[in-house]
C-alpha cells in the first residue's frame, strides 16, 4: 500500500468509522441467547434524519454481517454497482456485484483486515472503475463497503496520458531532424549546399510545430468553453470559395482536381472559423486522394440548413476507424498518406468550430471509394436566396 493510500485509508476510516458505530447500534443485528436483537431502541427522530442522510451522500455505502450477506445498503451504492430493482438485504455481495476482488476485499474486512483500492468491473455491458474500502466494524463481527465511482477520472487520466505522449511523439520527430541539420550546417559553416539544403527543410518543420501548437490551442480553447466565436452574417459559399483559392497551385501540384457548387447559405457564425473547418476538410481530402482523383465541395442550404459537404475519390476510411476519426491525434493510417500525415487535431477542430456554430458534423466512407463529411449549420432568418 502507497503513502497516498494509506492516507486515504485513515481519513475514509474517520468517516466510516462514525457512520458505522450508528450502523452497529441501529441497523445490525445483534444475538442474544441465539436471538436477534438491537443494541438499543430506535429514535424515530434520529433514524429519519440518518435516513435522510444515506439517501442523499453520493458515497456508497453497504453493510455486510458476519455470514457475509448484505444488511443494509444505501441508494448511491445500488446506483455505483448498478444494482437496480434487485433484492439486495440478505444476499452474498457477490451476488449482487460480479467481482472477486470486491468479494475479497469483503472478506478480507470480516477477517479484521481493513483494505483499500480500485477495482474495475463489468456493470451495464460497460466497464467502471471502483474505489472501494472494506472496513471491519468495531464490536461487531460485520464490515463496512465504503465504495465511489471514479470512471469519470480514470477516463480523464487516461486521456491526459494518452494527450502528453502523443504532443511528446509530434513534437520529438521535427525537433530531432531539426537538431540533426542545424548539427551538420555547424560542423560544416563553409558548405553552402548544405545550408541550401536543410534551411528551407527546418523552415517547414519550424511552420509544422507552430501550427501543432496553434491546433493544440484551439482544441484548449474549445474543451474549456472559450473559443472565440464570432456572430455575423456569414455566406458560406462566398467563404468556401475563397478558402479553396488557397489551394489551387498544391492541387495542381499533386494532380488533384478540386471542383467546387456553391450557391448562398447564409448563417450566423464566425468567417475565419468557418474558412478553418473548410480549410481543414479540404487538408484531410488532399492527403488521402491520389493523382488523378477529384475532391468536390459543395455548399447549399436545404431544409432549413446551410450544408457543407466535402468529397474525396481518396482510399476511403476502414469502418472500424469511423467512431474515432474525430478524436484528438487520431490518424487513421499515416503510411497511406500521400504527403507527410497530418497531426490528428484538424478533424478534432472541426468537429468543435462546428459545434460552437450549433451544427454538426459527420462522416461516410467506404474502404476504397473515398470518403464524405458533412457539416451542418443552421441557417439565418431568411438567410438563403436558393435551396436545392
């Protein structure tokens, strides 16, 4: 056991140890020459408000006597172990919540070890994650489950983790070639092919990470509620066509043809932020389409709503990537990328600048015949002058 756990261990012993003397005094049976009886009379007073108590803690709480069945429980504990309508008082824990290591614990506890920990168990067709302390009650042959649901904050340990090494992996491989050619220009300063060589090369990796932290402050501002939205009549169309001006010469370059029906849709949203969705989609499409193939924008207003539609005649997106493509860092396949992958963010940003606007955005492929997002925003009063 960790510091930290024995800590934790001693303060929930503090309260549990309180709220067990009265669990002992009031809720547990007793024997007396064989017979079951309480410790001392009730007071309708004192039990409606220790009722009162246990029905609104959002710690779960269950008592357990000497044979190892259930006396009493609480309603956050039926609702942390997803126990429901089921009969629980005077039933095994293990009955009632499938795990050994919480069945351990208990018994453990009734034995006079107290133990602390997280367990993870399978409730509902879903996995959650459990603190649980097992404590034996004073003067009593029972025990005490003190338990609370920490699903929510492994979720978001997890993710940090998952957020920390995959900002530590993008950041490494430009920093390291960047170390690497400015290593050679320094030991070599009279050799002009190398500077020639690797300055516009650094130049483009420098760019990279600047955007990487641009895209990293944007998806920051996004998950805290503060990214800066803009309320203006915007056409759609008229921004879509001057975002896809941007990319005409690396179209070319690539043998990729963009092609682009647009006709007014008009909404109340922010001109830069819609241009960066566009911007982004359009990125994703070149990535992945091969010479030859064709990427079509469209933008109408239909049924009461501005559509943006991006199309690629690309390799397509496996059907088991779909649920994730608009997670953070997540990146399909970078080694079926044509040109150098992207950092797993733009989808992630688009998915949020959407949102803010009160739109949606969704996806449609097939491994091989490319693949189709589709943004939603809704449309200003009268905001359209053409719906198809």
């Amino acid at each position: 056991m960790t510091h930290g756990d024995a800590v934790a261990l001693q303060v929930t012993a503090v309260a549990a140890g309180a709220l067990g003397g009265y669990l002992v005094a009031r809720w547990i049976p007793r024997r007396d020459a064989g017979r079951p009886v309480r410790a001392e009379a009730p007071d309708p007073v004192e039990d409606g408000r220790f009722e009162q108590l246990m029905r609104s803690i959002t710690v779960g709480i269950i008592t357990i006597d000497a044979r190892g069945q259930i006396t009493a429980l609480n309603a956050a504990a039926g609702a942390i172990f997803d126990i429901g309508e089921r009969p629980a008082i005077g039933r095994a824990v293990i009955e009632l919540i499938p795990s050994f290591d919480v069945d351990r614990r208990v018994r453990d506890a009734l034995a006079g070890h107290p133990s602390r920990g997280t367990v993870a168990i399978g409730l509902g067709g879903a996995a959650r994650t459990v603190a649980v302390t097992a404590l034996p009650l004073d003067g009593s042959d029972g025990a005490i489950l003190v338990a609370t649901d920490e699903t929510r904050m492994a979720e978001l340990e997890r993710t940090r983790r998952d957020f920390v090494g995959s900002v530590s992996h993008e950041l490494r491989t430009p920093l390291s070639s960047i170390k690497l050619m400015i290593e050679t220009i320094v030991a070599r300063p009279e050799d002009d092919e190398a500077r020639t060589l690797f300055l516009p090369r650094i130049e483009s990796e420098v760019e990279r990470m600047v955007q990487l932290v641009e895209d990293l402050l944007d998806v920051a501002r996004a998950e805290s509620g503060h990214l800066s939205i803009r309320r203006d009549a915007v056409d759609l169309s008229s921004v879509a066509s001057g975002a896809l001006r941007n990319f005409e010469q690396r179209a070319a370059r690539l043998e990729v043809a963009i092609v682009f029906e647009g006709t007014p849709a008009m909404v109340d949203g922010d001109a830069n932020r819609l241009a960066q969705v566009i911007v982004n989609l359009v990125e994703n499409a070149l990535r992945h389409t091969p010479a030859g193939g064709t990427i079509s924008v469209l933008v109408a207003a239909k049924d009461g709503e501005a559509r943006l539609v991006v199309r690629d005649s690309g390799e397509g997106i496996p059907y088991r990537d779909l649920p994730y493509i608009f997670e953070r860092f997540y990146v399909v396949d970078r080694s079926r990328a044509r040109e150098a992958a992207g950092t797993g963010l733009g989808l992630a940003i688009v998915k949020q600048i959407v949102e803010a606007h009160g739109g949606t955005v969704s996806v449609e492929s097939e491994l091989g015949r490319g693949a189709t997002f589709t943004s939603t925003f809704p449309l200003t009063r009268g905001g359209a002058t053409a719906e198809h």
